[in-house]
C-alpha cells in the first residue's frame, strides 16, 4: 500500500517548502524507500511557461517537455523520484480538465461544482503517482494556508485521508516561528493560527517544521505542541542554515523527522544512509581554491531566475573542490558600464538562457570580451544564440548578424525560427521542449567533457543557429560539435582555439546534481580553475563584486 505525505506551509510564502519536502525524499529514499514527488500549485496558470522569471523565477523543465515550478528541480538534485507531466498540476491544469469532461459530457445533468468535481480531480493527480513499487508519495500544496486559491487542495487533501485511510495518510505543515528583536524573543503566535486555520478544515497536522532563525527553547516547542495539537516530538526545528541548502537533510535527520515519519506510517525500513551527503558537504565545506564566475543575465537580480545554473555551478565547484564564487550580473549594466570594468578578473563567463531583446548587446560585449581575453565561456541557450551573434559579427565578418527574434529584417540571421515553429502562434508549451538526443562530435570539448558519443539534454527554444553559416563559421574557427542524429540542427558549438568556449542550445543545468556535476559545468570550472591557477592567485585581480551588486537597474519585463 503506497502511503502519503501532504507539505503544507503556513504564515508566509518562501520558507523552502520545496527544498523541505525534497530533503524529506532524500531522508525516505536512503531509508530504502521508493520514494515520488509532486507539487500542487493554486494559482491559475496551465503551467509557469508563460510567466516571467519576476513573478515566478526559473521554469523547470523535465524529460517529458512539461514546463514546471523551480521546486521540481530540488527534487531532483535530492531524489532519484522520477518526474513527469504528473508531478505537476495547477488550478488551471485541474479546472481546464473538469471543463473538458463537462464539455464530453461525463457529467450530464449535475451541476458541476468545486466539491466534488474539483476536489476530486485533484485527489485523481494525487492518485496517478500510485504504483506497486512505490512506497511513498510526497506531494507538496503550493501557497499558503489561508490563500483563496489552496482552499480545493486543502480540502482534497483532507478528504484523502478518508478514502485511503488515516494510518496512510500524514500531514506535514512547515511554519515560520519568528525572532521579534524590539521584544527579544521568538513568537510562537503565527503558528499557533496557522495550525488553527488548517484545523478549521479539518485537518490537524501530523507534524510541525519549525522554520527559525534562532534556536528554539525546550519551553516555546511545549507550547507549540499543546497549542497545536501535536506531541512534542512531532515539533521539529529547523533553523536557517548559513553555509549551504545542502546540510537541511542532515539537520532534518538530527531531529529525528525521518524515525517520525516512518513511525508514523508504520514503515519498517534501516536508518538512512547519508555517508554521500556527508562527503559532498566535506567537499563543500574545504575548498582548495576560490575561482569567480560572471553570470550574465537579463534577470541577474533576482535570486531565483537561473537557480538551476547557480545550483549547477556549485556542483562543478564540488567536483572540482574549488569554492565558486557567483557574481550575477545585469547584462544592461554592461551595456552601460562596458566590459572591461565589470568582466576583468573572473575566471568563467557564463551566459544562461533567456527571451527578449533587453540585454541583449551587454551579452553580446561579454560574449566578445571572453572570447578575446580567452576567459572560459559557456553558453546556454541564448547564451549559445548570442555567442553565434557575436563570432557572426566580430570574426566571421558578417554586418548587422542577428537572430530573426530581435530583428526580422537582418541582412543576416545567424539565428532563426526553428522549421516546426514557424506556423505555431499559441505561446503555451509550443516551444521545442524536452530531452532530445544529440551526436557528439570526434575530438571536440564537449565529447572530452561527456566522453559519450550520444547524449541526451532538455531543450526550450524556438529559435536555433541556422545551418546556412556553418561552413562559413567553422572556417573562420567556431565549429558544431553536436548535433540532432540527423545533422540537421546544430545543438553545441565551440572555439577549438580558445582554452575552454563551449556554447550549447540545451540547458544542461536541470541534469545536475550535487552528488554527480554536469559534464559540462565540470569541464567549465575546471577550465577556470586552470585560467586561476595560470595567472597565479592575486587578490587583486578579484572583480569589483561590491560595485557591481551596487549599480542595480529597475526590473523591467
Ligand atoms: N529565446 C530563445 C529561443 O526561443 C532562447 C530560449 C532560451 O534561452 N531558453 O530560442
């Protein structure tokens, strides 16, 4: 009998729900557990494709091609869980399914209402991740508690226990236990209410995660529990952590989560091994150098528009045991500021994903100030589109190079509308999503990083490099080295000449893992770590990070 985990946050928003509910997986599965994860999210979107990085930061994107919360990618640097289109469901997602049934006429004659038409459809998500080899199921409700939009899922959830029967069932809910500083203490309070709305509901919490920046004493987790309705030892702490979002599985098995939770669920399992974990973090923890890496993008600013690729970073970091420092910086102010101010003294420029003309020219400098001074460059996605942008017009000579994104009337578009998009006009999960496979080419940077001669990366582009100037490129020293298996669509391209340019079409940021580097992350900061070690290791040489952050732009769409 497969048994549930509900995740449940209360009080505010951001208290790391995902990256809880993802070490709660990691705990489970080194228990010997098969373990899947999930995430419910209230709001009304089919999927976040369409939104922006402000409102909801990176778009996670999966084997399968599904478009999905940036939680999704915790899962799966923690977990082995297998994610796909079912690991993700929104309103919009339940609602657009309920309408269609309505409109096949499954319901004929009934009124079709939130309960139970709704309620079911989200218990039937929920359900769909039922197998026989799977022990648990972990699935994360988005929001908080009291939102508009988490009533149906508060309300199917509740239900669930009924149907699959309580000794299946466990509720967790994550609160925030804060440190008011005018009054010298920690408050128990917006707990309290918290707990008391999902009991409205009906639903008491099996567990309470404490999230708190102090330590809390021995006399406020007592109150929390009489409060709350929960034993002592189901009020678990857990602090902010300074170091690394790494060590929240060890603190979480310090206290004891996992005994509790299997406990709980009557789940007879040997205690989690976490002798991996423990060596990553060593690694983590005793660098043998320090190398800094340029992130240039569009949305540098905000801390969760390219999670993947710092997360990705760090891993390389771990493999290569170097300390990566990681300066986001906004391609517009390299507009403004010009390269050389803000570039000089990294040791890796990198050039994630993105969509829109703002920024475009300060990625493009960069692009043309790495390949120059021969710093490592690594491309992705956009990043690859604009370092073609750039050798098209710098080296290969052609004027006014463009992709056709930003200017349809380039006397030269290096870069143009894949054939399969050029009559879609819907602008929701229509783009070429999802692993495909690609040829690694004899000899090149990328196969010595993979050493594959086929790989398989997740793509999310319309656009792609137009094979009309490959020849002209690689003769002037920018090559294809991989491919789609029919050679038709350029998928890496690289400067043999430069000591490490590598610029892919895919984002090999969402296969990383801490416990097992990218490939090519791994090759990128080994290559920085040779420019750092080649140049001898001087302080002065350090980018002004401090002026850098200082010079912040508005956000803008
Ligand atoms: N805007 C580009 C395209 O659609 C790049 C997309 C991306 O970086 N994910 O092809």
């Amino acid at each position: 009998m497969t048994k549930h985990i509900f995740v449940t946050g209360g009080v505010v928003s951001s208290l790391g729900k995902g990256l809880t509910s993802a070490s709660i997986g990691l705990l489970l599965e080194q228990r010997g557990l098969s373990v899947k994860m999930q995430k419910l999210d209230p709001y009304i979107n089919v999927d976040p494709g369409t939104m922006s990085p402000y409102q909801h930061g990176e778009v996670y994107v999966l084997d399968d091609g599904s478009e999905t919360d940036l939680d999704l990618g915790h899962y799966e640097r923690f977990t082995n869980s297998p994610l796909t289109r079912d690991s993700n469901y929104t309103t919009g997602q339940i609602y657009l399914s309920v309408i269609e049934k309505e409109r096949h006429g499954e319901f004929l004659g009934k009124t079709v209402q939130v309960i139970p038409h709704i309620t079911n459809e989200i218990k039937n998500v929920v359900k769909r991740l039922v197998d026989d080899d799977t022990d648990v199921v972990i699935t994360e409700i988005g929001g908080t508690v009291g939102d508009i939009e988490s009533q149906p899922f508060l309300e199917a959830i509740r239900q669930f226990s009924q149907d699959v029967g309580k000794d299946n069932c466990l509720y967790i809910h994550l609160t925030l236990v804060p440190y008011l500083k005018a009054a010298g203490e920690l408050k128990t309070k917006p707990t309290q209410h918290s707990v008391g709305q999902l009991r409205e509901i009906g639903i008491q919490p099996d567990i309470l995660i404490c999230r708190t920046e102090q330590e809390i004493s021995r006399e406020d987790c007592e109150k929390i529990a009489l409060f709350c309705n929960v034993p002592i030892e189901a009020v678990i702490e857990e602090k902010d952590m300074d170091f690394s979002i790494y060590e929240v599985p060890l603190a979480l098995k310090e206290r004891k989560l996992d005994e509790l939770i299997t406990d709980r669920l009557n789940l007879s399992t040997p205690e989690a091994d976490l002798e991996d974990w423990k060596t990553l973090l060593h690694d983590l923890r005793n660098p043998q150098q320090e190398i800094s890496i340029a992130v240039v993008g569009k949305y540098a600013e905000h801390k969760d528009a390219y999670k993947s690729i710092y997360e990705a970073l760090d891993h390389a970091g771990i493999h290569n045991r170097a300390q990566v420092r990681i300066v986001p910086i906004q391609s517009e102010l390299v507009e403004r500021e010009g390269p050389e101010r803000l570039l000089s003294g990294f040791d890796g420029i990198l050039i994630p994903g993105g969509f829109g003309e703002r920024g475009i020219e300060g990625k493009v400098q960069s692009i043309r100030f790495a390949r120059e001074r021969e710093i490592p460059f690594f491309g992705i996605c956009l990043g690859m589109q604009t370092a073609c942008i750039e050798f098209g017009r710098n080296v290969v000579k052609l004027d006014g190079a463009h992709s056709t994104e930003f200017d349809k009337n380039t006397p030269h578009p290096v870069i143009c509308l894949l054939d399969e998009q050029k009559n879609i006009t819907d602008m929701g999960g229509t783009m070429r999503l999802g692993a495909q496979p690609c040829v690694l080419e004899e000899g090149s940077q990328a196969k010595a990083c993979y050493q594959l001669n086929e790989i398989s990366e997740r793509h999310r582009h319309r656009y792609e490099f137009n094979h009309v100037y490959r020849s002209q490129f690689a003769a002037h020293g920018m090559t294809v080295s991989g491919t789609s298996p029919d050679g038709l669509l350029p998928e890496i391209v690289e400067i043999p000449e430069h000591p490490w340019f590598v610029a892919v079409q895919f984002h090999p940021e969402f296969k990383s893992k801490p416990t097992k580097s990218h490939p090519l992350f791994a090759g990128f900061i080994q290559a920085a770590v040779n420019r750092r070690a080649s140049r001898g290791d001087s302080s002065t040489d350090q980018p002004v990070n401090e002026e850098v952050e200082a010079l912040d732009l508005d956000p803008a769409e």
